[in-house]
C-alpha cells in the first residue's frame, strides 16, 4: 500500500514536471524525468544517466524517434502501462524499446502487433520482423502473405525484392493473375528508378530480381487476357510469352482449375447435428445472413455439397455449377461480382471449396447476405442439402476480427477465408 503511493506520488511529480534531473530534448521539444526511475528500468539508461559520465541533459538526433512516441515510452516507465493506437506506431515504440534495452514494452508491441496485422500491414510488419529477427512474427506474416498474396501484392505498401522472393518460393501455384501483380510491382520500380514504365524496362527489373525464373508458359490463361485492359500490362504480358521456358506440361490446364481443396487457412465452423434437409430447385439461392466486427476481405468459402438423389449412391459427382454471390441484407444488389465454378461437384456432402475472386472490404456497419445456387443439368429435380446447427462466430488469431452468423434453421457453409481489411 505505502508503495502504491509512493509510485501514485511519483507519477505526480513526473506529471506536474517536478523534481526533475535530466531533460531530453527532440523534434524542437523538452521533456524532463527522474534519473534513478529511468535507471531502474534499463541499464542503457543507467549507463546514459548515472555515473562520471552521466548527462543531465540529453538531445536525440535518431530522425526515426519522435517527440510523442519517446513521452509515451517515458510515460510507460512510470505507469507500466502504454495505449498503442496503431501498428505503425507499435513499430515505432519497439524502435525506441529496442534501442534503450525495454524488452518488457518490446514484448508488449510484438503481441500488439500479431493482434492487428491487416492486408495493408502484413507486409511492413514482415519486413521489420526480418530486420529484428523476430522468426515467430516474421513466420506469422509469410504465412499470411502467401494465403492472402494477390492482395497483399495490391496493397499501397511496396515491398523490398527480397520479400517477394519469399512469397514467391513458398507458393504452389503461379498463375496469371499472380503475374500481372508482379508485373505492377515492377512498374512501381520502374517509378522509383525513375526509368521509363515499358515492357523492356518491367521486364529487365523483373529479371534483375530473378523473379522471371517463378513462371512458365504454362500459368499464362490466354482466356483472361482479354479482361486486362492496361495496355503495360497487356504488352509486357505478351512479351514475357516469348521468353518464359517451355515445359513438357506446359499446356496442363490443371493448374488453372478452381481450386476446390479446402485450404488450411480457411476457419472452419464447428458442426453440431442436422438442423434440417434442404431441397433446392436449380439456381435457388441458400441464403446465410452474416455481419463483420471490422473492416474485412473474404477470399472464399467452404461449402457442403448435395446428397445423390440415387439410392445406390453409384455416382460419386455431377457436371454442373455452383454460383455465390455477396450482396447487402437489406437488398439484391451484389457487393462483389458473382462467383461460379463450373466442373465436377461431388455428391455427399463433401467440403467444397469456392475462391472469391474479387477483393472488397466489407464494414462492420453493413449485414450482408451469402446467397448459393447450384444446377445439374442431369437432374431436374430438387438438390437435396443437410443443413447443419453450426458455431455462430468464426474468430481470426484476434477474437477482434470476427464473423457472426444469423441462421435459424442451420447452414451449409462450413467455413470462411477471411483477413481484417
């Protein structure tokens, strides 16, 4: 109790500016503190501050530190406690932690840090943890990298060579569409560079970096080329055609198929029992109400697939199609362009997973609607679907990044591919 005052004290004299021994000084600014506090908490500070050699008066030069962020490290000394408002700002704080040997505040900043990596930090954050050798952090944003990678590739932060190397090494499959995002990473280069944005120049950074090596004829849909309609792009595309290596599989179209493996990245729901059997006529919608607790991209979604209507089960899959569409609860309109796969579906309720092709950030002020229509053009009959009583909310690493369901009569969507926007 008597040290709880003494502290409460403390605390007072720091904040009224009182009793001070030694002032810093940075950004045109001045803030004092008491020695033996600072000196309690760091031996960088000790050995700053104490001693023949200790100073009074300290002015900071580091560009990277600011006036703000080095009072809320002082206020943390003397308060153990610390408002971090951003990931950015997390980064800065174990900036100057790091340099003055805090390792409890660093701590403090990382776990902030995995809790609110977004799209548009992911990469920042990598490329810090890279330069601190934080590998439990670092492996964390490579993962989400490569799941999320035509994304992160489309977010404002530019990413060094070497990161893209990374994500580029740990993906299975290069296709068009992971192409054309890295040929815009190498138009952004081009614009540092200063060198003039053509398909020769694109090409020879891009070669620079050995990032050609990744791709062969084979990732090249000449089906979509027809939807790319910036002519850089377009042309360095139909550049790159004669340089890539041409491969004994270089017309397996396997590669491009829809993927329809649930991923691991993919949260999956929690099934409890059979809440009832659906019977959908061609193209009628399931429709599954659901809200986001921030902003948030969906990249796909893991569905169950019909019971054979034949008794003998003798037929593993039909040629048909599954359509889904995002729209608002309160209406029609689609949010993102329709998705449909068209192939093999497999009967028996199988997970069956479905890419969303189009990023759009989804707001915690909206409900949304997920609406999915299958057809057989064999059968004319009703598809019969289980629908299952299933978890309500799918949670992130942070229970902050969440989706809740409003389903009474069960569902057939198992799981959701999501990242906080």
């Amino acid at each position: 109790m008597e040290m709880d005052i003494k502290m409460e004290r403390i605390l007072g004299f720091y904040k009224s500016q009182k009793y001070l021994d030694c002032h810093f000084k940075l950004d045109g600014q001045q803030i004092g503190a008491h020695k033996l506090i600072l000196a309690g908490s760091s031996p960088s500070f000790e050995s700053l501050l104490l001693g023949d050699m200790g100073k009074n008066v300290i002015e900071l030069f580091d560009e990277h530190v600011k006036f703000a962020e080095f009072k809320q490290v002082l206020d943390y000394l003397y308060t153990s406690n610390i408002n971090i408002y951003s990931v950015i700002n997390a980064w800065n704080l174990y900036y100057i932690a790091n340099i003055y040997l805090l390792d409890g505040l660093g701590l403090i900043c990382l776990g902030y840090i995995k809790k609110h990596l977004t799209i548009n930090n992911v990469v920042m954050s990598y490329e810090y943890a890279d330069l601190y050798n934080r590998a439990d952090l670092k492996k964390i944003c490579l993962d989400d990298m490569i799941n999320y990678v035509n994304s992160i590739l489309n977010c404002y932060y530019h990413m060094k060579p070497s990161t893209i190397h990374q994500i580029l090494k740990g993906l299975k499959v290069h296709d068009i569409n992971l192409l054309v995002n890295v040929i815009k990473w190498g138009i952004i280069e081009c614009e540092i560079k200063n060198v003039s944005i053509l398909p020769s120049n694109i090409i020879e950074r891009l070669r620079e970096e050995n990032l050609i090596s990744y791709f062969q004829i084979n990732c090249l849909d000449f089906t979509k080329c027809a939807e790319i309609k910036d002519n850089v792009i377009l042309d360095t595309l139909t550049t790159l055609i004669d340089i890539f290596e041409w491969t004994p599989d270089s017309f397996d179209r396997t590669m491009l198929c829809h993927t329809t493996v649930t991923p691991n990245f993919c949260h999956l729901r929690t099934g409890f029992k059979i809440a009832s059997r659906l019977g959908l006529l061609q193209h009628e919608e399931f429709i599954s109400e659901f809200r986001v607790s921030t902003n948030m991209i969906i990249f796909g979604l893991s569905i169950g697939t019909p019971i054979s209507p034949y008794l003998n089960y003798s037929l593993p899959h039909f040629d048909g199609d599954i359509r889904v569409r995002i729209c608002y609860s309160d209406r029609e309109r689609d949010v993102i362009e329709p998705v449909k796969y068209i192939g093999q579906i497999p009967y028996g309720e199988t997970d069956f997973y479905i890419n969303l092709n189009n990023s759009y950030v989804l707001e915690p002020e909206c409900s949304y609607n997920f609406r999915i229509s299958f057809r057989n053009p064999n059968d004319k009959e009703q598809l019969p679907l289980h629908c299952y009583y299933m978890s309500e909310i799918l949670h992130n690493r942070s229970k902050d990044v969440a989706i809740k369901f409003y389903e009474m009569n069960g569902s057939i969507i198992r799981g959701v591919s999501f990242y906080p926007a």
